[in-house]
C-alpha cells in the first residue's frame, strides 16, 4: 500500500498554524502578509521534516500555468549528434523551475498533429517544435495557440513564431577566413556545394547560407574560388568520390569541405593520391562531428552549437511567454547563434606545403 501523501493540512497541524497561514508561508508571502518569523520557520521546519510536497495539479489550477514546456522535434533526442539542443534546453528550463515534455515524430506529419495536440491537451506553457538538420518547415496551424518557438527550422511562410537557428553565413565566413589567415589565396575549392550559388543539394539551408559566406569573406579578400564538387547527400561516400573526381584535373591546395562527413571522404581521396593533410593540402570543415576529433590529422571545423541552441530556444520562448505572442500582424524574429571555430591540425600556410 503506498503511504498517504503528505497534505497542506498536516503542515498546518504539526506547525500549530492555520491552514492559510501555511499556504501563504510556503508561496513565500508569509513576510509580505507580516506573518512573523518564529510562526514562519515553524511552518518551513513541518514541511521540511514531513517532506511536503505541494499538489502540482492544485498550483496549476490556481496560478493557470503547468510550469512544463513540451519540445517536439523530428529525431533530435535520438540523436547522438543533436542531443545536446535537448540537454540546453532541458537545462535552460530547469533553471527556471519548468520540465520538459519531449515528443519524438521521425518526420512524420500525422504523429507531429497528434504531439503537438498532446502538448495543448496538458496545457504547456510553451512549445519548442525543433529540426534535426536547419530546414524550412510547413509550420502547423495549432503551433500558434500558444507561445512558440521554432528551433533550427524557418517557415516557409510568414508566421509570429520566433525561430533559433546557427549562424550559417557566419560559419561559412569563418571557415574561408581559417584559410585566408593560413595565407591561402590561390587553389581553394568547396567539397559539398558550389562554386556557383545553384550548386547545391536541394532544400538544404545549410548549404545556401554557409556557400554565401565563404563566397563573401574570399571576395572582401580579393580571393576567387578555384571550384567546387556538388555532393547531393553529406556523406563521406560522397566526399571521396567527389575529392576523387576533382584531383583527376586539379590539385588543391585547400578543400572546404561542407561537412565534417564529406571532409571524412576527401581525407581518404586525398590519401588514395599519396597527398598528405595539411602538409600537402589544407582542409576546413563544418559541424564539429564527433570524426572531426576521430581521424588524423584531427581535423579543423566549425562547430555547430546544439547546446547554444537548446538554451537559446528556451530564452526566446520564456520572452514569448511573457509577451503578446498572439499580437496581430507579428512577424517573428530570427535569432542567430554563433558557431565557433574548433581549431585542429589540419591547416597549414601554403608557404610549409610540400609540391
């Protein structure tokens, strides 16, 4: 038989009080109301040793808030990679005394219907709906019902709905000017997309805005791409054969490679060819996958910042919660996050390469 739960009443009782005196010591208006310290510290001294727990249901009913928010992605929390935009959530919201709800869809729309309804069911008091991988969105009628935050997704149409992203174009600067600052200025080419703005896999908001960056910092350098390979899926399978393919006509000096997968290929490439990183040639990537730290010579990448993110998302739902997220007319901002550079062995001045 589970033991009786511990109610206000018995607080009251084992401390001699009222049982609004002991209401009002434990939500902390014992000082406003000139409830005098010896009655308080009675009543915080029964709690403790009784361990009370106040009934969350009741709180709820009377304050009208659940103190939850309910974080809907399509496989980020089964993600070895993203998981960390869960633990940055989970940590911005326990700081403020809220939990986390976290319902998974695998990109399914109809399970994302149900989850999403689920959420409203248990009156959250906010909703995350988070993507894996940075993608436009269909955005859900029902996300609008309550303060939200759209986390690593734009919508594809207007919407009030916030939206915490990585900053892309950023990233795409600070991998060119990794390079740049090497002293690179002649034989770089892109592993992943480009050279040209239309070479890029499609719906892949990563590569659009990290492709403008690094077209943009070698430019406001003087700097012209020599090439690109276009690798319609991120993989290393796909970074060999297009690093392979490229050193057919070409010899590099410096790869960008668009992720840290593809840059995983282009080492192997550049090894079948008796070319030596960063001796021989330099490679940058993005992502700071785990393989970034894996392969030798270790290699130089862009971080992207799950955790950042996770926090991030919940800072802007927390000003949604407390603003007027259902103002007519709102467009929602765009907050960008930083991705730092990880800094490894895989860049080397021109001036130290071998041929």
């Amino acid at each position: 038989m589970s033991p009786r739960r511990v109610t206000l009443a018995d607080v009251a009782k084992a401390a001699g009080v009222s049982r609004t005196t002991a209401s009002l010591v434990l939500s902390g208006r014992g000082r406003e109301l000139r409830i005098s310290r010896d009655v308080e510290q009675r009543v915080l001294r029964a709690a403790d040793e009784l361990q009370y727990r106040p009934n969350i249901v009741s709180v709820n009913l009377r304050t009208g808030t659940s103190r939850t928010i309910g974080f809907v992605s399509d496989t980020v929390a089964t993600s070895r990679l993203a998981g960390d935009m869960i633990k940055g959530a989970l940590e911005a919201a326990r700081e403020r005394g809220f939990m986390l709800f976290i319902g998974e869809t695998e990109g399914d729309a109809e399970l994302e219907r149900l989850l999403l309804q689920a959420m409203h069911d248990r009156q959250v008091d906010g909703l995350i709906l988070a993507s894996m991988f940075t993608r436009t969105i269909k955005v859900p009628g029902s996300m609008t019902a309550a303060p939200a935050v759209l986390l690593n997704a734009l919508p594809d149409q207007p919407t009030p709905l916030p939206a915490v992203l990585p900053d892309e174009v950023e990233a795409g600067r600070r991998a060119a000017r990794v390079l740049l600052d090497a002293g690179h200025r002649d034989d770089i080419y892109l592993i992943g997309a480009g050279p040209g703005m239309g070479d890029v896999p499609p719906a892949s908001v990563a590569a659009v805005e990290r492709l403008v960056g690094i077209r943009e910092a070698l430019a406001e350098a003087g700097v012209k791409v020599a090439g690109g390979r276009l690798c319609p899926d991120w993989q290393p399978e796909e970074g060999l054969a297009a690093t392979r393919d490229l050193l057919e006509t070409a010899r590099p000096r410096a790869l960008i490679c668009f992720n840290d997968r593809i840059a995983m290929g282009a080492y192997q490439a550049l090894d079948d060819a008796g070319l030596n990183v960063p001796d021989d040639v330099s490679v940058v990537s993005f992502d700071d996958h785990p393989i970034a730290s894996w392969i030798r010579p270790k290699l130089t990448t862009v971080a992207l910042p799950h955790y950042e993110l996770g926090r991030k998302a919940v800072d802007v739902l927390f000003t949604e919660i407390g603003g007027d997220h259902a103002a007519p007319d709102r467009q929602g901002e765009v907050h960008r996050v930083p991705m730092p550079v990880r800094s490894r062995e895989s860049i080397a001045p021109p001036s130290a390469q071998s041929g």
